[in-house]
C-alpha cells in the first residue's frame, strides 16, 4: 500500500470541512467517540447538528474564535493507499500554513465554491502550490448542487481556472464537479453529473500515479550521521547514515563526495534489515564506501559525472514568516539545507511578489509576514544545491533567527 | 522499473530519519520509554537507525509506581535484550521530596503528576531532546504537533507560537535550558503501528493480548483490580477476557473486553474497531474538552 500526503486549501465556506469530513465518514475514520465529542462540543456552542470544522480545530483558542489557526493532520486508508491530509486554515497566517502543508505535498485539492467561481483566494492556493511544486493540482468544483449541476458553469470555471494555471508551473491538472454535502463525485460517481466523465475524488485519489514524481536521476544523498560502532564485532564498520533525497543508489557505483571532491565506489548499501542492492527516495539507508575517505554530517555523496550546484551564492523565492521583524537587505541569518547549518547575508531583494496578481514589486525593499519575494543569499559555506523545480530536496532552505531560533523563512532555490 | 515503498516503508524512513537529526543536533538526547506499544516501537525504530552501532542516548521511564507487573518485566528484559542505558525518573520520589502533592480519594491518579517528574528529571540530566511516541493520530491537540516541539525554559509548549516546519528540514535550536519535544511517530495511525509490529515480529507485554484479569466498571470503562485500584461503594468485580489498547498508569487506564489473543486478531480488531484507542481506554483525557491541550501546555508527553 502507498502513501500519499495531500494538501487541502480553502475556507469553511467552501465546504472544505465538509469534504474532508465526508472523506473520513466514508473511509470509516471518524469513530464513535469522536463524534460524540464533536455533537457535544456542537451542542456547547448553541448549534445545531455538527459542526464538523471541531473536527480539525483541537486548539481551545480555535474553538473560542471559530477560526483554525495551524495546520491540522488527519489520516485515512482505503484499501488502496493510506493517505496523509495536511489540512490548511485559509483566514490567518495563510501562506505559513499553506507553505507547510504543501511543501511535503504530492497533490493539492484546491476547493472553490460553483455559485462564486475562481475568486482571489483560488488563484493565491494555486500559485502558493506551483510554488512549493506539488505535482499534482485538483480543482474541486463544490456545491454544484446549488447550481442545478449545471455543466456550463463547470465548464466555465474550469477554463477560466485553465487560463490562470498557464502562468503557472502546474505539471497535472484535474477538475470534478462534486457536492460534498450530499457526497456527489466524492467517493462515487454522480448520477447528478451525467456529463462529467472523469472519475470521483476518491478515485482520483487512489490511482494518480506518484512513483514517478520522485527525482530518479540526479543522485543526491545528504550524510547525516556516521556510524562507527567502535567495538569488537564492528571494529572497523564506518558508513554514513541519510535519506536519499534524489537518485538511485547501487553498489558498486562510482560516487564522488562533497565538498572534498575525493571518489570512491559503494562498497554496500546498509539497512538493519540487511543488505540492499539498491536505494532510491525516500529510504533511509546507510553507504559504505570501498575507501576511507574523511565523510561527516553535511557532505553529499553525489555521482562523478551528475553533481550540483555548488556555490554560496544563491536566488532564491523566499516566504517570509517572521512576525517580529521584516526581512531586510544586509539581514543575516542561520541557513539550513540538506542536513547542514550554515549562515546566509541577504545581499539583495529582486522584487516582492502579489500572490493575487503575481504583480513583481520591484520598489519594495523589505518583506513583511506572509509575503514572498526573490533574493540573493551569500552564504558562509558553500552549498551543494539543485534548483527547486528539479529537486525539492536539495532545493530547499529554512532561515532561522539567530538571537531567538525562530524559523523565519522557507527559501526555494531557483 | 523501481520497487514501489510502501507506506510503512515510507513511514519507517522518516522516522529513521528524524531519530538521526536528533542524533546529530543535540548534545544530551532521550528517548521515552514506558513499555507501552508505541514506546516499544519507537525504541525498535532507534535500535535500526544506528544499527550495527549501540543507541547513542538513554532511554528514560517516567515511572509513577502504579504499573502492571508485565510492564515492568518487560520494560527490564527489553533493556537487557536491546543492550540501552535506561534511567527511571520516580513519581514516588517526587512525592517523598515533596515536589508534588498527590490526590487521595478512590479516583485519584498519578498521571498528572508526572509532568513535574519528567521536568525535573530532563533539568535534573541537562536534556536537551526528548523523544516521544506521541502520535497525531490519537487525539486532536496533538493532531497540531510539530515532530519538533519547543519547549520553553518551564517545559510548556505553547500552540499558538509553533514554529512552522516546512519539508523535512527539521529546527531543533534552543536556549539553555530550553529544549525540544520530539515526536518520530507523528504520521503513524494506530493500524500502522500494528501492521508495524506484526511485520517486524515485536515483542509487546502480554497485557495488549487478550487475558483473564480481574476488573470492575467504572463510567463505562473496565478498570482492573490492583493494589492501587479497587472497586468504590457499587462497582462490582468480576473476572472477564480482556486485553489493553494503551498501556499507562494503572489507575486510569482501562482494558477492552477482546478475545484477541494473536497479533492478527489484534489488528482485525483495531481496523474493525470505531471508538478511538484513547477514548476506550484513558480516563484523563475525559476530563474536559481540552485535557490533553492542558496537560501538553503544562509540559506533559
């Protein structure tokens, strides 16, 4: 059974809540007690029926104000595929929340409501999403119920979302017309929809094919830890422990490693399970190689004849979260990518970008909480970088406050 | 064509991955272990990250004297078996010290109580991370944990001032005397860590598997009959078949009556079951709409 991690974006009146409440009930994942808890907080607050969006908001300050303010786990399987929904606020805080949900994301559901068609927000998800480059993009066409399940405004909505989506960086696009509330498209097909030809959400969900988004070619494998057991069974055992963040791994392999440059073959690719011949993301493995060569945290074993970037001057898109002070030039700040630390002075603000217009603000000189704009990092050590769009992994950065560790940024290489 | 990863695959990677940041960034780290299933996964996990090398941290039971006997056996032989350092942390010495008041009365438990234990006991040894089998999946403040959690110098962790935790690129900076609460199972459902032990072939405590104990019914829930827990004025004790879906203190956690005797039963059951484990089986978090908000804000696991 796979697993798929998914973003959902929207704002309760999209029935956003109500589609993933839906999801859960027709899964089987919401239990007994939990809808006891849900009716009786339901009932606390002078409502009637359920309000399924307590489902989500845990937080007590969530639940006085009515609004979610993290993003909240939830977990369902089918027989086909466990999924992760990473389940993003829309009002506070959207962009953090919608950055953290989609930047481990293979598939972001994007839910617009049929009567209002694309407005503002939609066009913001489906950028905040090319952005972080999840690969796949669905557009929920909700409460087509009260619009008569009208192909035409489908159809409409459908081409206007098409039209924006051309600016974007959108590999897979998908639309279905649905009423979460009364199930239509959502875990089966609608007689409602008679003209709709694709499938249901769930199935949609189910089979979009993920294996191959991953980066099998550009061989990337961040050392973490090493691993020297020092005793008398393992006197001699040195390997080096990582996720593999891009590539294939096989024994016997030429490999160069960063930022020394020395080469080397895989003289085995370890796991406690035993031996693999072969390792590919996300497994965490651990590589010995056939000579001993200094290796430690933050160097990559990389292939001789496909290396990144190394450098430490970057541009970067960069989302902003810092709450207490706005992101300036000459700003210096800790830098992690891969698994290294590293600090970074921002030489330059290129432009601010209006996640609404994607209108490049190119006066603007500081970047406040929730805005994005591009930048050029120079950082202290170099990093072995790959841009963003080819590599999520090694593309990838958090800036980091030095006085307080509050993470400030999340920077996407370009 | 490459190997499809299944999703415990999956899971099991990023978990590895996790204890190895921990292992890598923090000076003094310690993994939670109190026999229960999720622990004893958790500590599996550990074990095959730094294989063939010995866990580099301790593992540490926060222990408030009110165990199931199997718990603790096998809370030991495991130790023995898996070759860790374990530190025991003491709610009785905590109390003896004076550094808590315990509750009398036939309801009272210790497990609030423990709260104080671990903070004292992570300033005691200069902690600087501590791992916990915590998953999000089990109730909904912890659905809003990040796998790191800061922890200010009180040990309370505040919801509302999370730092956003983007890709796998994991902040664990802190302040002396700060630290971080780090949760490797978070993505793990209940099912996953059954299907996990099955596969694995991990060894549990026998009270997860159905057997005769003694009980009484107490606000709907089988509470077992012990020597810190006895049936009040009305509650009757009778012998069932029961087995445990969370292993805690035993003054507030419940048995579920179940004939599941084998791993497979087990798992037919948990994918069959509809009450969640927490709401079948802990008393604590009956409290209130936000008892688990509470106690986490005030430092708890």
């Amino acid at each position: 059974m796979e697993l798929l991690r998914f973003a959902t974006a929207g704002s309760v009146d999209d029935g956003k809540s109500t589609l993933i409440g839906r999801l859960l009930f027709d899964s089987k994942q919401i239990f007994e007690d939990t809808l006891e808890a849900l009716e009786h907080s339901t009932m606390l607050r002078g409502e009637e029926g359920m309000n399924l969006a307590l489902l989500t908001d845990g937080l007590r300050a969530e639940r006085e104000q009515g609004i979610t303010i993290d993003v909240a786990y939830r977990y369902f399987a089918t027989p086909r595929r466990k999924f992760i929904i990473a389940d993003t606020p829309g009002h506070v805080q959207y962009t953090r929340n919608m950055v953290t949900g989609a930047s481990t994301a293979d598939l972001a559901l994007i839910l617009v409501d049929a009567r209002k068609g694309i407005i503002e927000q939609s066009r913001r998800h489906a950028f905040l999403a090319s952005l972080l480059g999840v690969p796949h993009i669905v557009l929920c066409v909700n409460k087509m119920d009260l619009v008569d399940y009208d192909q035409d405004v489908f159809e409409r909505i459908k081409s206007e979302f098409r039209e924006f989506a051309a600016k974007l960086d959108v590999r897979d696009l998908q639309f279905v017309p649905m009423s979460a509330l009364n199930g239509d498209n959502v875990v089966e097909r609608s007689a409602n929809t008679p003209w709709y030809e694709g499938t249901s959400l769930l199935h949609h969900l189910e089979e979009v094919h993920i294996a191959s988004d991953r980066n099998l070619i550009d061989c990337r494998f961040p050392v973490q830890y090493v691993i020297r057991p020092r005793d008398d069974k393992h006197h001699d055992y040195r390997g080096y422990a990582g996720q593999v963040s891009s590539g294939s791994y096989r024994v016997g392999d030429d490999v160069v490693v960063l930022p020394s440059g020395f080469v080397s073959t895989i003289a085995s690719i370890d796991t406690a399970d035993g031996p693999v011949e072969e390792a590919v993301p996300p497994m965490s493995v651990t590589i010995r190689l056939s000579d001993d060569l200094d290796v430690s945290r933050g160097d990559m074993i990389c292939r001789p004849n496909n290396q990144p970037n190394i450098g430490q001057d970057v541009d970067a898109m960069l989302c902003w979260f810092g709450e207490r002070a706005a992101l300036k030039p000459g700003g210096k700040y800790a830098l992690k990518q891969t698994s290294k630390w590293t600090r970074a002075l921002v030489k330059e603000l290129h432009y601010r970008l209006d996640v609404n217009t994607l209108h490049r603000d190119e006066e603007a000189n500081s970047l406040s909480l929730n805005e994005i704009g591009r930048v050029t990092l120079r950082t202290t050590a170099p990093l072995f970088f790959d841009d963003y769009r080819r590599n999520r992994a090694t593309g990838s950065f958090i800036l980091v406050d030095e006085p307080s560790n509050d993470t400030l940024a999340a920077g996407m290489i370009l | 064509m490459h190997r499809l990863i299944s999703h415990l695959d999956a899971l099991e990677s990023e978990s590895i991955h996790l204890l190895r940041e921990v292992a890598a960034e923090f000076e003094r780290p310690v993994l939670l272990f109190s026999g229960g299933k999720d622990s004893v996964v958790m500590l599996h996990l550990a074990k095959k990250a730094f294989w063939p090398a010995r866990l580099p941290f301790p593992v540490m039971h926060v222990d408030t004297g009110h165990n199931f006997p199997e718990v603790i056996e096998f809370r030991d032989s495991s130790v023995r078996r898996l070759d860790v350092n374990l530190v025991v942390a003491s709610v009785q010495a905590s109390i003896d010290a004076g550094r808590v008041v315990e509750d009398t009365g036939p309801r009272a438990s210790r497990n609030r109580l423990q709260t104080t234990t671990l903070l004292d006991a992570i300033e005691q040894h200069g902690y600087d991370a501590v791992m916990g089998g915590a998953r999000r999946d089990e109730e909904k403040a912890r659905a809003k944990e990040r796998f790191f959690s800061f922890r200010d110098e009180f040990g309370q962790w505040d919801p509302k001032n999370q730092r956003p935790e983007i890709w796998s690129l994991y902040n664990g900076r802190h302040r002396k005397g700060e630290h971080i609460r780090v949760f490797p199972l978070s993505n793990w459902t209940e099912l996953d860590i059954w299907q996990y032990i099955a596969d694995e072939d991990i060894e549990l405590p026998s009270i997860y598997y159905a057997h005769r104990r003694e009980v009484f019914r107490r606000d709907g829930m089988l509470m077992a009959v012990s020597d810190f827990l006895q049936p009040g004025d009305g509650e009757e004790s009778f012998e069932a078949t029961v087995r445990y879906r969370t292993v805690g203190d035993a003054t507030c956690t419940a048995a579920v009556a179940s004939m599941a005797s084998k791993i497979e039963d087990v798992i037919a059951e948990v994918a069959a079951s509809r009450i969640t484990e927490r709401g079948a089986t802990r008393a604590d978090d009956k409290f209130s709409e936000a008892a688990m908000e509470d106690r986490k804000r005030e430092g708890y696991f």
